[in-house]
C-alpha cells in the first residue's frame, strides 16, 4: 500500500446493481475502495439523491422519449441485422475482387441509375431495422423486422442462381440462414 492510501480502510459500502429490474435490486454491499492516485481526492457520502436517468437504468436500460426500454432482445436483433448487412457488403467486396468492372454489368449491360437505387433500397432495409430494432415502439419493430426478414429471404432465394462464386453461395446460404434465424428470434420476441 502506498503512502496516498496508507490508514483507509479497504473496504467501503456501496448501493450496488447488479441485474435490471425494480428497486429490490438495489443491494448495500462492502466492496473495495478505490485507490487513491496523486491526482485524485476521496470525498464521504453520507447521502445521495437518485434523478429519472438512474431509475430507468436501474429498470432495465435508457428510455428514448419514454417509449423505448433498452431490453436485451432489442440489441440483439439489432446486431443480426447489422451482420446480415455485413455479409452482404463483404459479398459485394469480394465480386468486385473477383469480377473487377465486370461485377458492375447486369446481362452484359452496365448497371443504371436505377439498377443502383434498387441495390440501395435493398442494402438499407437492414440498415433500417438495425435503427428500428433499437428506436421503434415493440409492436412495429417487430412486425418490421419478420416482413423485412421475409422479403430479404425471397429476394435472396430468386437470385441465388445469379450468382456463379462459390463464395458468392456460401455467403448467400449464410444470409438466408440469418435471416432465418432473425424472422423466428423476432417472432419469439
């Protein structure tokens, strides 16, 4: 122990929260006392208020304009949506690696305004979700993500033939895969 901290005490107690839920979680526990630097100070508690923020973290995460709890499941879809639009771009990566210009021609014909705004639209669905999953009320986030779910899956079984790579298969397999899994995580949510 260095000179900062000789004669403190090493324990300290503290209203600890160590799982989401009412103000029963809150629990008085003994536990170590920070160490003490050069640059710091120690200040006493003897009491402290609790504002709104605090109570809703404690309740289960932030609440975006009070309609919004921060629940696991939210985050979690969240992030297969952020995965399955990861695979598609490393798809997209790796055809032009593979194809060069040529990734860029529809039927040997090069790609249009509108060929791209389509690829855009698709690429954001689950762009969107990611957002919806977080932002969105339960209800419509839910039902956005099974149809959006159902139409990527479509979308992606029509073209599967199009595309001739075997990585171009396996990371359209993994897609559909994903998707599955998203449209009954999202459904059992």
């Amino acid at each position: 122990m260095d000179i900062l901290n000789k004669g403190l005490p090493e324990l300290m107690r503290a209203a600890v929260v160590t799982r989401y839920g009412d103000p029963d979680v809150i629990e008085i526990m003994e536990v170590p006392l920070p160490a003490l630097k050069s640059n710091t100070i120690m200040v006493r508690v003897a009491a402290s208020a609790v504002n709104s923020a605090d109570a809703r973290t404690r309740g289960g995460g932030a609440m975006i304009h009070n309609i919004t709890p921060m629940d696991p499941e939210r985050i979690q879809l969240s992030v297969c949506w952020v995965a399955l639009v990861l695979i598609y771009l490393l798809g997209d990566v790796l055809r032009l690696y593979e194809k060069g210009r040529e990734a860029a021609m529809i039927d040997g014909k090069p790609m249009t305004q509108t060929h791209l705004l389509m690829a855009a639209f698709l690429m954001l669905i689950p762009i969107l979700l990611a957002i919806g999953m977080v932002f969105l009320p339960k209800g419509i986030a839910k039902w956005s993500g099974i149809i959006g779910s159902v139409i990527l899956f479509l979308i992606n079984v029509v073209g599967v033939t199009g595309y001739t790579g075997l990585f171009d298969r396996v990371l359209i397999l993994l897609s559909l895969a994903m998707n599955v899994f998203t449209v009954v995580w999202t459904w059992l949510w």
